[in-house]
C-alpha cells in the first residue's frame, strides 16, 4: 500500500530499525547493515535491544546514521523493518510521519494497524525463502540477509562494500560466501524491481574517518592486556561476561611465550562472584595484576571483599558494566545505577576508586589506567560502563599504546631497600604524607619486609589492636590517601564559556547531553558542560558547580545517584543541582535532555513539546 506523501529528501540522516524474533540469527544480518554504512565513511550509532530470554521474543536493533557525527540514539524512526508479527502494532506506531515501514507480506497485513500518513512496503521474504531454499535453518537465516539486500536498493548503499563484508565475515569459510551474497542479491533484485528506488531517505559515501567500530567490553578486555593483567577471575553475568571472553582472546595472541608456547595467564571461572574477586585479591596481593567483571548483583556479593581490599589496602580491578535493577531487573537493559553501590561497596566508612569512560577509546585506556591507579594507591579501583556502552558496537577513536610506557607499581620496596634499612619497617605507616604506606611482595627477603595481612584493626606495623586510637590515626590516613587519588584519576572534561546553566554528565550520558547542549544553543538556551571522569571528584567539578546559577545532572537511575554523590561528597547545597533523569532502560536522546531542561526553566517554544509525563523517567 502507498500514498503521496510530501516529503523532503534526506541524505544521511535517518534511523532504521529492525523488529525480529530473538534467536534468529537476525543479530549478524542487522550487524552487516550497520558496518556497510560505516565502511561508507557514514557515523553510525547502533542499538542493540534483546530481552533476557534465549529464543521467542521480540528483539530490535536500532541505526542511527547522520552526517554532523552525533553516536546518541534518537528518537523516531524513519525506516522500520518488521519481520516479526509479535511487535508489528508497537512498531508500526514507532515511525515518524512520511517514514516507512518494511513488512514481510507473504501473509496480509492488518488492516487495522494502517497509517495513511507513512508508506508500507511488502517484501515477500517467507515466500522467496520457501521458493530459494529446501532446509528450515537456511530459510529463517537467509531472510535476514535478503532484507539487507533490499534495503541496499532501498537506500542507496553500495552492494560492493555489502558483498565485501560477507567475504570478510566467512575468510577461512569460504563456501558459505557465494550463498549469502545471492540471498543479498534476491532482496536487492526484488526492491530494484517493484520499487521506486531509491527512497527519499537514503545515503551516500563521504570521505573514510580515522574511527574505529568495537564495542567498549572488547575494549576494556584488551586494554586490561595491555595495562599488565594476567588474571582474571569471573562468573558470568550479563553484560560483562564478554569482558572475560574478549580477554582470553586477546591473551591467546598477546600473552602467549613465543619460545615455548606457554601461557602466559590464567583464566579463572569462579563458582560465584565473591569467589571470582577473592582470587583476584589473592593474586594482586601476591604481584600479580589481576581483575573481575561483573553487574550489579555481582557487586552486591563482592562487597564484602571490596571492603577487606580497602581496609587491608590490597589492589584489585573490577569492571562493573551496569544494568537495570535492583535485583535481576532488566538485565538486558541499560542503565547508570551501580553509582552509589560502587563508590561505597562494603560497610563501615569505606570509599573507592571510579574511573568512567564513555567511549570505547576511553574504556581502553582506562582499564589500562586503573591497574596503575590500583598499584599506586593500593586499593580497588572500579571501573564503571554499562550494558550500552559495554554491548554495542561504538565508533570510537582508534586505539594507541606507548611501547615505551612503564607501569605504575607505586610504593613496593624492594630485597635491597629493605636489606638497607635500619629500622623498622611499618606497612600501615606514611613516610611521605600523602596518606600512602610502603608494601612488600610476599617472599621479597628472608627475614624483612614480612607483615600479617588483615581485615581486622591494627597498628602502622600491621600488629592486631583493638586501640581506638590506633584505628582512628588508620582512618583517617585512608582519608589522607583518599585526598591524594584526586591528583592521580582522570580529570574532568570542561567545556565553559561563562554561560548561567550547566550540565553535569558522565558515561555514556556524554553522546545525548552535547547533542542536547548543541542543539538547545540553536534554539537560544546557550549551557555549559561537565564531564564526571572518576571518582574522588575533582576539585574542578565543584568549581564548576560553583559558577553556575543552574547546574543540571544528567544521569540513567532513578534515585538521581550522582547528584547524590556531589552533595555527599562536595558539600553542595541540593538545591544547586537540578535532576534530569531517564531509568526506562533504554539509550539516553538529547530529545529527553533538551526537553527536561526546557521543561523546568519554563522556556517554551513552538518546535518544542511539553516534557511528557512519564512513569519510568523523571525531569524534577
């Protein structure tokens, strides 16, 4: 069915979507549309969304695709593929006025779902897979492929830089290349055929950028290679488990002796997660550099180990790639709620280390970091994603490492300086103030250096005391200690101009709030914006806040945790921060920001429409 429709032309500036049925293979199909448009030196930005369950329910993926280089998904979608009648009404109801939607009309559609202001297009995938191919597999897989097919006519991509991706996908499997590319050309033959292509929304090529396409779990699994780790102990969890799985890939090329082929690491899978961080606290206490991943419940049964780690001041490593809780919530979703759980894991007065990345980039180089961080300061440093930034392809700034670089052991003595040493040496005891004792490997010397490793109180000779004097004096050196991280995480990223309003934002809120912040001075509501990087918090952040009559906080939960976190810690009056908050588990729009910004400083205009009044998102 097709209607006239007014409609202006759009180059490169479209969101696809693709509706199917979990378990299909529908994953690498969606996967080879979105890389075929990147290798055309488009920015891409794709979405995973898939329920928790193995195979049967509805699954979607998302493409953003613009020429201004915004990654943030968008609201509104241009183009839907729907090949599964599960989701058809949601999805039809999905698209933007004179958008489109891509149907398998091998059965008739509903009349009742009809929209006179889009236009639907039929594809007849069931009927051509039944005609073209005799086994049932085949049939279900190769579908995927021939709507790819089509949509390459449909919108105008390069069939060349599709059949490419296929020999590149099957190198080494050569026989399955020639099928798949003719399951491409029957979609593309079939589109070219009995449609008008290509479409008003289409792309086209622009000049190859120095971007890379990875998803931030591999990265954080290679940079952990690089910065020095040879253990990792883990339980499997979404949406870290591919952490752990990326690792052991890369150590299988990087970590193996060339001489004799041995290993040189070791991968642990625990019977839980307290197991998983307590072989890592072993192994970093023993000089190895060593890490876990995991989610929020994870964390929730290691913190009693974070906390012997802290106490003890131990180094240790984790990745917490968060998701939606409490509880199993929606562990398929994604969202910035481990905030508060991880800056204080464990009970008693207890702080620790953030570093949070928001691009893939970030996430190796950060990763990397931390095992310096942890060694440095002797204590856990958490490394906090999440399932968007975790899961999902991101472009991303290639990767760099510096051959000549050296790691940051921090305060180790050696055989030597203890042989040299006339008095006594204290584990707990801070010769240069800076709140950060000396440690020893455990055999450094026969009869020096040795000390009790323990989570109960001492004194600065690592001697057990109850004394309250004695762990007060502890206490407050961790506090002291405390202080000094701030000179040693990553800084806050600042763009200021003097404007009234700020923004404050971390994680993968970064893409939507500077699409929002760009967008809002267009519209004449000029901000400025600050990046939370880590945590102890800059000194910078609060001189930030500071400045500014309104500040914003930008953040994916609920309970408006980091705006929580700066008044805890920065001693700001929360009146002075302002809540912008979306938990409905799905990628942040700077639609949403713009609108909740918009929404409580009173400003309206006649493009913009009232902050909708939504259960699971809040604007207060």
């Amino acid at each position: 069915m097709s209607h006239k429709l007014h409609r202006q032309a759009k180059v490169n500036d479209l969101v696809v979507k693709f509706a199917n049925v979990n378990g299909t293979g529908s994953a690498s199909a969606n996967n080879l549309f979105a890389k075929a448009l990147f290798r055309m030196g488009l920015s891409v930005s794709p979405k995973n969304i898939f329920p928790s369950n193995i195979q049967g329910l509805p699954t979607w993926y998302e493409v953003r695709c613009n020429d201004k280089g915004y990654l943030a998904r968008r609201d509104g979608i241009d183009i839907m593929v729907s090949v599964n009648p599960q989701s058809m009404a949601k999805d039809i109801k999905e698209v933007v006025p004179g958008g489109y939607f891509i149907y398998d009309n091998s059965k008739p559609l509903d009349l009742r779902l009809m929209r006179n202001d889009i236009e639907f297009i039929g594809l007849p995938l069931t009927q051509i897979c039944l005609t073209e191919y005799k086994d049932a597999r085949q049939r279900q897989l190769f579908k995927n492929i021939i709507y790819v097919g089509a949509l390459a006519a449909l919108i105008n991509i390069e069939f060349d830089v599709l059949t490419g991706l296929i020999a590149d996908q099957f190198k080494g499997k050569e026989k399955l290349i020639a099928p798949n590319v003719h399951a491409l050309e029957l979609g593309f033959q079939y589109a070219s055929k009995h449609f008008n292509c290509p479409l008003h929304v289409t792309v086209e090529r622009r000049e190859a950028n120095n971007q890379i396409l990875i998803d931030g779990n591999a990265a954080v699994g290679l940079g952990a290679v690089y910065g020095g780790a040879t253990m990792a102990g883990w339980y499997p969890i979404t949406p870290s488990t591919s952490v752990a799985e990326a690792f052991e890939r890369y150590c299988k090329r990087l970590r193996i002796d060339p001489g004799t082929g041995k290993k040189n690491f070791a991968i642990v899978q625990a019977e839980d997660e307290l197991a998983a961080i307590g072989m890592v606290i072993g192994a970093t206490w023993n000089g190895a550099r060593a890490f876990t991943a995991t989610s929020g419940p994870g964390i929730s049964l290691m913190s009693e180990f974070l906390g012997l780690a802290y106490f003890a001041e131990i180094p240790a490593v984790l990745v917490d790639v968060q998701r939606s809780g409490p509880s199993t919530g929606m562990p398929t979703r994604t969202q910035q709620s481990d905030v508060l759980a991880c800056a204080y894991a464990s009970h008693g007065d207890t702080k620790h280390v953030l570093v949070i990345p928001a691009t893939p980039k970030e996430c190796f180089d950060m990763s990397a970091q931390a095992f310096d961080l942890a060694d440095q300061l002797q204590t856990p440093v958490i490394l906090l994603t999440d399932l968007d930034l975790g899961m999902n392809d991101n472009m991303s700034e290639p990767f760099e490492w510096d051959d000549g670089r050296q790691y940051q052991r921090g305060k180790v003595f050696t055989a030597q300086q203890l042989e040299e040493m006339s008095e006594r040496f204290g584990r707990y005891l801070d010769v240069d103030g800076d709140g950060i004792p000396f440690r020893t490997y455990p055999g450094t010397h026969p009869t020096k250096g040795a000390f009790f490793t323990r989570g109960t109180s001492r004194d600065e000779y690592a001697v057990y005391t109850e004394d309250g004097s004695a762990y007060v004096r502890n206490m407050e050196r961790l506090l002291k200690k405390w202080q000094t991280a701030k000179s040693y995480v990553p800084e806050p990223e600042i763009f200021d101009q003097g404007h009234s309003i700020g923004i404050v934002h971390f994680g993968t809120s970064m893409h939507a709030t500077l699409e929002a912040a760009e967008q809002l001075a267009e519209e004449g509501v000029a901000v400025d914006t600050c990046r939370i990087r880590a945590f102890p918090f800059n000194d910078d952040i609060h001189a930030f806040i500071e400045r500014h009559e309104t500040v914003f906080v930008v953040e994916q939960n609920r309970d408006a945790q980091m705006r929580s976190l700066l008044v805890n810690e920065c001693d700001i009056d929360p009146k002075h921060l302002r809540k912008v908050l979306n938990y409905d588990g799905m990628p942040l729009t700077a639609r949403f920001i713009m609108d909740a910004i918009k929404h409580q400083m009173g400003v309206n205009t006649n493009n913009v429409k009232p902050l909708p009044k939504r259960a699971n998102n809040a604007a207060l």
